[in-house]
C-alpha cells in the first residue's frame, strides 16, 4: 500500500497502539495525522516518523469535544482520506465501586467520540467518493471481564455502530470495520496489570498468565505489526466489500 497521496488521521496515537499503527502505516507510504489529548505526545511521534523517512503531521484532538474535532478538521490543509478511532482510556473496579463521572467518560471517549468524529469526516469522504473508517475495538467488543463494565460497554458499542455506518454508507466506496485484538503490550495495559492484581490480589505475573494469555490458544500478546498490516489492508483496494465487520485478532480466544 505504497500511496503516498493518502491521509490517515489516527486518534489517541501518541502512545500504546494508535502509536504503533501510526509507525506501521508510515512505513508503508501514507501521510499520518497524529493526533492525541496532549499535543507534545503527538509531536514526539510525528518526529520520530519523521525521522525514519515518513510522513507525519502532529496534532492536538480531544475527541468529546465538538469544537475540537471542528477545529482539527478545519485546520487541516487536506481532509483525511482514512480515520482509525483508537483514543481510549481504561478503569477497572467493580460497578458498586466504579465513579460513574469515570463510566462517563469512558463511553464519552470511545463511543460517542467514534460517532462524531466519523459524522464530521463523512460528508467529505461521500463527496469525495472514497473512504475508510477503522475502529479499534477489543475481544472485550466481543466476551467481558469483570471490573470493566464501562470500557466493556464501550466496545460492544463500537461493534453495533459500524454494523449501522456500514449500510447507511452502502452506496459509496465508504466502509467501516471494528478491529478486536486481544492483549497488546502498551502501557495500558501495563496499568491493567497493576490494576487487576490489585483487584483479584494476585501477583502482575499471574494476571498476564491467568487472565490476558490464558485464555488465547496462541498465549501471546498481539503486536504492533499484526495490528497495522491488518489496518493497511482494510484501506487497500481489495477490502473494498469488507465492511460492517469485526476482524477478530485473539489467538483463537473465541473459537473455544
């Protein structure tokens, strides 16, 4: 996917896996709109893309906020051709114990942001007659865990949201999938780690064999590559009719 003319805004990607993707992609030509909450994280990634030969532009978004979408989008010389809706935060505790100010804003971050950011892009992707949204959902999009009702929530949404993008943007060379990845070594889930000993009172080795590897047949974490070959796919040409889709990355998690 050697395409230099495309343009690929990715949310949360000053760290953890919108970092990753945003490495991966550059690498394979397209030009990279970076964006994260804090505009120095965005900047250092879009140097170090920059560094290795690729295109990147670094830029500030808070994706619960309609003035900030509205301002990215209208600052941008060019609208982006490709967005992947990977912002997220996680918080784990029982529902009893969970501050629902928290709950909020889990679900304001990765469901509602997915929704208006994508409502923002699409005009310009129907006129334009080309498009290609890339959620980044979870295996919690697909099973649960306990002490993660919001984030949970969250990515059983993403999954039900682009069931609906998909056929409401049918009719043009628009689609819209849901990538769910099992456990991906970022810092949150390094935090999940901590977290989830703290909650069960097991060891962190515990929780990473117990709890995130051992229900994966393949009992590994995914990597970056896997995530950002499977995204350049989905925005290539002949994934042209994959759409409405969760494209499950779990190690055979959910075959059993």
């Amino acid at each position: 996917m050697n395409n230099p003319s495309l343009r690929v805004l990715i949310t949360g990607a000053g760290s953890g896996i919108g970092a990753g993707i945003a490495r991966e992609l550059a690498r394979a030509g397209p030009q990279v709109i970076v964006t994260d909450l804090g505009l120095d994280a965005a900047s250092a990634i879009e140097s170090e893309i920059h560094a290795n030969g690729g295109q990147a532009q670094a830029a500030e978004l808070d994706v619960t906020s309609e003035t900030s979408v509205n301002t990215l989008l209208d600052g941008l010389q060019q609208p982006p051709d490709v967005v992947i809706n990977n912002a997220g935060i996680q918080h784990v505790a029982r529902l009893e114990e969970f501050p629902m100010e928290k709950w909020d804003q889990l679900v304001q971050i990765m469901l509602v942001g997915v929704a208006r950011l994508t409502r923002a892009v699409l005009p310009g992707m129907r006129e334009r007659g080309f498009g290609r949204v890339i959620n980044i959902g979870s295996i919690h999009s697909l099973v649960a865990s306990a002490y993660k009702s919001a984030y949970v929530a969250a990515k059983h949404g993403l999954i039900g949201f682009s069931r609906v993008l998909a056929l409401e943007t049918a009719d043009t060379d628009i689609t819209i999938n849901t990538v769910c990845p099992t456990y991906v070594k970022t810092p949150l889930v390094e935090k999940q780690i901590a977290d989830q000993a703290r909650v069960h009172g097991i060891s962190e080795d515990e929780v990473i064999e117990t709890i995130m590897l051992k229900p994966m047949p393949k009992g590994v974490f995914i990597s970056m590559e896997e995530l950002g070959g499977i995204c350049q796919f989905l925005i290539s040409p002949v994934a042209r009719n994959i759409t409405g889709q969760a494209i499950v990355v779990d190690g055979g998690w959910t075959v059993q």
